[in-house]
RNA sequence: GGGCGGGUGGCGGAAUAGGUAUACGCGCAGGACUUAAAAUCCUGUGACCGUAAGGUCAUGAGGGUUCAAUUCCCUCCCCGCCCACCA
C-alpha cells in the first residue's frame, strides 16, 4: 500500500475543482491566437470508463495541455455519443428508460472523467441524444434528401436476427453482426440509404492529402472503397433480344472467355430462362443459393455451384457462342452481377469450369511453360505474359493489351471503359427506438414529404414501452405516427425508422465548435477558426466505419458550403490496445482493470504517468502494477525534491563573494536540465513519443538528486531552483495536479501551471569541455580516450597511438586505415 | 491469397541520414536504516569464461555490402492486425 506523509493523491479532487471553478480550459474564437483543436473519440456513456478511454483520453490531454503550454489557444471538447441499442437492453433489464438510463450513465461518466483531470472545455459537453443535438442530424438528413443524397430502395439487406434491425456493409464483420456477433441473414426491405458512393472519388482521391494519418488506416480506406479500372463487355444472348454486361478488369483475357456467369439473383434470369428445358432447375438453385447466408457465400474456397441456363452469348471479340451459367460465386452486389469466365486465367473460374467440364483456352503464355496445354493446367495461369490466340492482338503483352483490347472494344461499342468501385451506399436506418427519428412523412397522394425545417425537431416520444422486440418500437406510438401531410394537409404517417448511431458521430466535431448554437447547426464563423481538427485520438477499430462516415459527412456540408475544409482530421493517432496477461482487457475475458481502484490509490496523475510511460501510444500496452507502483515512486520522489530541496528566491541570500565560475557538477546539471527540455519538447513535435519523454525527466530527476548544494551556497541553490523548476514544467502535461501543486508550493505567482510558458533550451549548454571518444581497432572497441571536442584527426591519432589499450593491438606500420567519426569515434584498420 | 505492422536482457521498452546495443523503468540480488516489517536510500544486474585485469558471444535464422549493421540489400522463419470468391 503506498503512503508517503503529503499524501499527492489527495490533492488532486483540490486542483480539479480550482480548473473548474475558474473555467480554467474555457475557450472562445480569437483570431489573434493560432488555435488547436485535439479531439478524442467520444464515448459511448456505458457509465463507467475503463483503461481503453483512459489510455485514449489521458495521450489527448497531455497533448491539449503541450499546446497551451505553448501558446496555442487550445479547443478540447467532451461529450457522449448516446443514441444506441445497448441502452435499450439495459433500460429493459433495469426497468426503466433508455433516456433515464442514459442520463444516469452519462453523469456518472461525467464524474469519472473529472476525477482524471482532463483538460476539457466543460461548457461544450453535449449528447447527441438530446434533441438540441439530434434535431441537426434531422437537418443533415433533410438536405441531403433533397440533394438525392438520402433516398429509400428496396433490396436484400443484412439483417441481425439477434438485434432485430438492418445493418450496414460496414456493420458487418465476417458475415456476423459487429456488436452482438450473431451471423448476419439477408433479408428484402425497402430502407434508407445514405449516397455516399457518389463521394467515392474525392474519398478516394483525399485520401492522399491525409500524409499524417497512419499509412494502415488509409490503406484500409483505400480497400474498403475499392476502385477497379476495367471494361463493362456486351454479350449479346443468342436468339434473344438482350445484353449482358459484365465487368472485367481483365479486357487482356477476352478472347479466352468460354462461358458467362450471371448471379442467381441477376434480374436478367428468369426473363432468359422463361420457357426453357432449364427453368425448373435454375429455379431450384436459385432458392438454394438465397438460403445460403451471404456470408457463407462469400466466405471463400467452396466448391463453385452453378447451373446452366439453357441459353447461350456470343463473344463480342470472336463472334462463339458460349455457354450462360448462373453460379453463386458470382455476386450480385458487385459490378454489373455479371462476369465472363476465363478459366485458364481466373483461378475461380478455372475451378467452376473444371467442376462443369466446360472449354477452356490459353491465351496468355506462360514464359516459363510455352508449350503448356489446356489439359495439362493444374490450374489458371494468373501472372503476366504474351497473348496468343487472340487474333490481331497476339505476341503483345497482356499488360500492354488491357489498354490496346479495351480501347478497340470501345471503338467498336462492344464495350466502355469503366470504373467500379466496391463502396456500397450506406443503409442508415434501424427497426430501433433509441435514436434519432428519420424526418420523413408518408402522405397517400403525395408520397414521401420530408419534415419542414421549422418542425424540426422531430421529437422522440420519451413514453415508449420497451420491450426488446425490435421492430420500430415508434410504429405502436399512434401520438407519434400519426401526423398531417405537410404538402396538402391530409392525414399522413410518420417514418417510424430511427438513424444508425454513426450518422449522429458523423460531425459531432463540428458542433463542438458552437456547442449550443440554436439557429444553425453550427456557427460558421467558430466552425471556420476551429476546423479542421488538428489531432484526431481513438481506436484502430474505426479505421473504417466512423472515420469514413465523417469524411463524407464533412465533404457534404462542403458542398452545402458551410465548411471550408474537406477533410476533418489533419492528424490521426490510433492508440493501442490495453492488455493484461497478453489478452486484451475485456469485460468477456473477465481481466479487466477498474480504472476507479487505481484512481482511489493511486490517484489520477500515477495513472496518467504509468500509461504513457508503458509504452509509446499507438502500441499495445499491457499492464502492469509493478509499473503502476514505479510511477507512484517517481513522483513521490520528484515532490520531496521540491518539498525539501526546492528554496523559495526571497528566502535565498546570497552569502558573501561566491565564484561565479561553473564547477563540472554545475555544468553537467545544466546540460542534462538544457537535454530534457530539447527531448521532451522533440518527443511532443515528432511523433508523440511519451515513454521516452518520461524517461528523461527521470534523467533529469536523477541528475537533480545527485547535485549537491553547499550551505547557503546562492549560486548553486540557484541553479537548483532551476533545474527543479524546469523538472515540474515538464511534468506539467503529464500529472497536472502534481504539477500544479509543485509549481504553488514553489511560490509561483501564476494561476495555473497549464498557462505557463513552455521551458526552452540553449543548444550551447549541451556541450561539453572533454567528450569520451571510443576507439575501435578492426571494428573491436579496445579503448576510451578523453578529449577536448573537435580535435583534428592528425592529433587524435597520436592520442590513439599512445594509449595503452590500443598499442596493444596497433603498430603505426601496419594502420591501412584510420577513420574519425567527429566526436565520436576512432576506427582504425591494422 | 492480398495489405499493413512487429520479432532487442527475466519483463515493459531505448537506440536506425550505419558509428560505443540494452537509455529509462520494473523485477531480482546484496547492503544501510529498523526490535522487526513496510516505506526510503545506496550498490550491482545481457550471457559465458576469469579472483581480477580482461576476453568471447549476443538485437528471430542464414547470407551479403562495409573499417563498422538492431539500422542497408537478399533468402527464409515466427507473431499480431485488417481485408478477402471484388470479376
């Protein structure tokens, strides 16, 4: 148990209501100051917070706190994303209210995250589930409908059986439901969609100008957006008046296409197969493959089903007639849900064909097997080579011939060169109570009829029995449901679908910035200072879903031009997950840590320090109360240093002729005081390395404890002081309430250590009168000899020579080679 | 299958425009203080040989370039994460 007599822990509930009292981290425009917007993740309020928020929020503060240090005028919000379906099982199982139990979670997170001493502009706390909030996802919704960007379609959606609700493409990990982990089913809904495919280009195409983000989450962006040149082919069917597309990125190949493969769900199908020898078969497949999950579908190395459909297509380059198949590899949702099979280059296609004992024909040779033989491929040849058999094209590279084929397809209007993107359009709405209503109505002679903007809100009716059904729990609501039309005043039926969560974290950063606007969404003119956000925190696992929804988002209010800026986060750090005994820390694991236990401890600055120290932020950390109780001995050490060693300048006199000359113990505590400020300083400017930062204020901590001071010595006291000070400065971003305290019993005349000036350092103080520079004979160290810095090679030499250690193994006759690393070392090749 | 990270003491991790590997912390061992313990302080701590001086070997494995490689190049192994029948 650790005690010490002036307990540091104790201080903290003091200093954090000192910040709060006197607003200390209030913010407002002020174009006179450079500003800085450090934003982390906002939470989901599940009432308690545990070490992942902690670890993300404390590399956040300590980065708001470096600013302010620094002169920036620092914007660092808080609130809570608190629309969502957790709270709706809770509110059943506690019997009580989503929102009652939302409000208890969120105040109580609230709490929690005060007692961490975070640097948070209180006045802008928010929830997006009040609807001084939502009623701006309502707006958002609106223009976007208006703008065709928000529309309603019917289509095979995923369906959790578990949550009772739609999921989007990005809700859905490995075919099972991102929260709940129940397999995904498809189901045919009609459901609002977001457009954000439209945005796929400049999503794209932005993403290079976002060089400070993590290469992996751009990376993961760029596959999820997925954007594959290639060419849309027309075959025609035989003996049928109609065409099928298909898409390939492989035009090179077109002469070796043997057979098609549409997707059962295709909507050419059934007119193809209508009265053919083959319907009856290619109805029952069909019903097989939609009985089959998606994910199944898509989970890879299966056997390829397919049947025949009794038609035939002619090959637009060669005029065969090939085979129609359907098959359930192929996918409706990418595409055109058509593709032209050419099994000996296409792996999957070579298995089908295999399977079905379909033609097949090289047309790529493989230079390594030119002679190689359709009946002798094991499987599809995929790399790059010369075409053959394909007419005027042969003996050209297939690379070369991806362009040459698909412009002279193009000119022929056998084909058109395309783009295809694997972003799908977003589904938005949810079969759910908690969240915001969808502002739309339903009128029988005028259709669908958005809100008027002056209703809005579109409030959520508080008294809603919950029982966990799913099913648009707001459809019972008759108050709700029933409305007039606004068009022409008849009666008419409110939308009873609520948004997904992640419309309402889509821009909560820009509301931030106006936190409690009421006659906009946000006030331009604070949205124009604070935007874009320079230093985005939070979790790898929204390297997809948040973080591409709010740069579409953002993009869209750009054209609506509210925004300057189209991209909302300059710099993204992803922190690392917290693990305990290797295993990341989970409630289901049951290796959790409470952040509150340490806290009564321990208190919140150990925490803070035992943290950042533990590893660099974006690494996993795994913890470690042997380290906890380290950082605890840390500062307890540098508190006595201040309590007992520290001496107040009006209590210091000055005691007769002191020589001013520096001893080498003055020197050196200068240069590692001079040493920490240029590391630490360096650590906050180029990659946020905390643990080392930390370290060298342990340096200097150290160095700090060995220096002496004799009795009344002014001159040395002084530079005591110094040092001390400058120690407690650093400190200052990382244990706030320390510091503060530090910096008061210090006698300081400034309110609040996170107001003052950051240290800075004189390069000159870093030097040194003697340097030790290793000598190396072969690439061996055989000596250490002490010099003046900047000694010329010739005299370094003679040094060398004359030291014991390397006479040993070096006679001038035999030096081939003598090489002098300034400063630092001597090599010499005998 | 594709992409992105990583492999350094007993542990968390330092150090890469090539230049004294193992900073800092934890742990461990010994000592001081104490009736005793805790706390605190001091000393030591990569491995091996040696009383010591000193020497040899060590950054996943194996090669290469170099006076010099954790860092650069080649081959391979292992671990983590993400994506994946994407035409």
């Amino acid at each position: 148990m650790p005690y010490t007599t002036n307990d540091i822990k104790n201080i903290e509930s003091k200093w954090q209501k000192f910040w709060d009292d006197r607003r200390i981290f209030h913010v407002q425009i002020d174009p006179m100051i450079p500003k800085y917007y450090v934003l982390e993740m906002f939470p989901y309020p599940s009432g308690k917070i545990h070490m992942g928020h902690v670890r993300n929020y404390t590399i956040a503060d300590v980065i708001a706190r470096y600013k302010m240090m620094r002169g920036f005028n620092v914007l660092h919000p808080i609130g809570y994303d608190a629309f969502g379906q957790p709270a709706e099982n809770a509110a059943i199982k506690n019997k009580t209210s989503p929102a009652q139990w939302t409000g208890r979670c969120i105040s109580q997170m609230h709490d929690e995250l005060k007692k961490m001493g975070f640097s948070y502009d209180w006045d802008r706390e928010l929830s997006t589930c009040d609807a001084e909030y939502y009623k701006w996802n309502q707006w958002v919704f609106i223009k976007m409908f208006e703008r065709g960007l928000a529309y309603k379609k019917a289509s095979s959606v995923n369906w959790c059986p578990d949550c009772e609700t739609t999921l989007a493409n990005e809700e859905v990990i490995n075919g099972a439901c991102w929260r709940c982990k129940t397999t995904v089913v498809q189901k045919d809904l009609e459901q609002w969609y977001l457009k954000i495919t439209q945005y796929a280009p400049s999503l794209l195409e932005d993403l290079k100008k976002l060089e400070q983000w993590p290469s992996r989450v751009r990376a993961m962006q760029e596959n999820w957006i997925g954007k594959s040149y290639g060419v849309e082919i027309h075959f025609k069917v035989k003996d049928f008046a109609e065409t099928i597309s298909v898409f390939t990125t492989r035009p090179d190949t077109i002469f070796g296409a043997t057979y098609v493969v549409l997707a059962p769900e295709h909507p050419l199908v059934k007119k193809l197969t209508a009265g053919t020898s083959q319907e009856k078969e290619v109805t029952g497949f069909i019903e097989k493959a939609a009985n089959k999950s998606k994910s199944f579908r898509m989970s890879g190395d299966q056997r390829k089903e397919g049947v025949f459909i009794g038609r035939f297509a002619v090959n637009p380059v060669n005029g065969e007639d090939i085979p129609i198949f359907i098959g359930d590899y192929v996918l409706m949702e990418y595409g055109t849900g058509a593709i032209m099979a050419v099994p000996t280059h296409d792996q999957r296609d070579f298995e089908f064909a295999k399977h079905h004992k379909l033609p097949m024909r090289i047309v790529i040779e493989d230079p390594k097997n030119p002679s190689a033989s359709v009946e002798e491929m094991g499987q599809a040849y995929e790399e790059a080579g010369q075409l053959i058999n394909s007419g005027a094209f042969d003996r050209i590279s297939n690379e070369e011939a991806k362009n040459k084929i698909a412009e002279w397809m193009q000119v022929r209007g056998l084909g058109k060169i395309s783009i295809h993107w694997r972003l799908r359009d977003w589904l938005i709405s949810r079969q759910r109570y908690w969240g915001t209503p969808i502002p739309m109505i339903y009128c029988a002679s005028c259709g669908i009829v958005p809100v008027p903007y002056e209703q809005l809100p579109v409030e959520l009716p508080k008294d809603v029995k919950i029982t966990g059904e799913g099913g648009s729990p707001l459809a019972g609501v008759r108050a709700f449901v029933e409305c007039s039309c606004p068009k022409c005043g008849k009666p008419a039926r409110r939308e009873t679908d609520t948004m997904a969560t992640f419309f309402d974290s889509s821009w909560y950063f820009l509301r931030f910035c106006s936190a409690h606007h009421i006659e906009e969404i946000f006030d331009k003119k604070d949205v124009k200072y604070w935007m874009p956000v320079d230093q985005y925190i939070g979790g790898i696992e929204h390297a997809i879903l948040h973080l591409l929804y709010a740069r579409f988002f953002t993009k869209f209010l750009k054209d609506l031009e509210l925004l300057d800026t189209d991209e909302p986060f300059i710099r993204l750090l992803t922190q690392g997950m917290v693990l305990k005994d290797g295993e990341v820390m989970s409630k289901s694991r049951g290796n959790t840590v409470d952040p509150d236990e340490v806290l009564s401890q321990y208190g919140a600055d150990t925490l803070r320090l035992f943290i950042l120290f533990a590893a660099p932020p974006e690494d996993q950390l795994e913890w470690n109360s042997d380290g906890l109780e380290g950082a605890w001995r840390f500062l307890n050490r540098v508190y006595q240093m201040v309590e007992k060693r520290y001496q107040q300048p009006a209590v210091l006199k000055p005691k007769g002729e002191e020589s001013q000359k520096k001893d080498d113990a003055d020197a050196s505590l200068e240069r590692e005081r001079n040493n920490s400020v240029k590391r630490v300083t360096q650590s906050f400017e180029e990659g946020y390395k905390f643990n080392t930062a930390i370290s060298h204020l342990m340096v200097l901590a150290n160095a700090v404890d060995k220096y002496k001071v004799d009795n009344g010595n002014a001159a040395k006291q002084n530079l005591l002081n110094q040092a001390i000070e400058t120690l407690v400065l650093l400190l200052a971003p990382f244990v706030p309430h320390v510091a503060e305290e530090m910096w008061q019993m210090m006698g300081k005349n400034e309110a609040t250590i996170a107001r003052v000036a950051w240290p800075s350092f004189d390069e000159n103080a870093l030097k040194t009168s003697t340097i030790v520079i290793a000598v190396q004979v072969n690439g061996r160290i055989r000596a250490q000899i002490q010099v003046t810095p900047d000694k010329p090679p010739e005299e370094l030499r003679r040094i060398c020579l004359a030291d014991q250690g390397v006479a040993k193994y070096v006679q001038e006759s035999a030096i081939k080679k003598f090489i002098v690393v300034p400063n630092k070392l001597v090599s010499i090749v005998v």
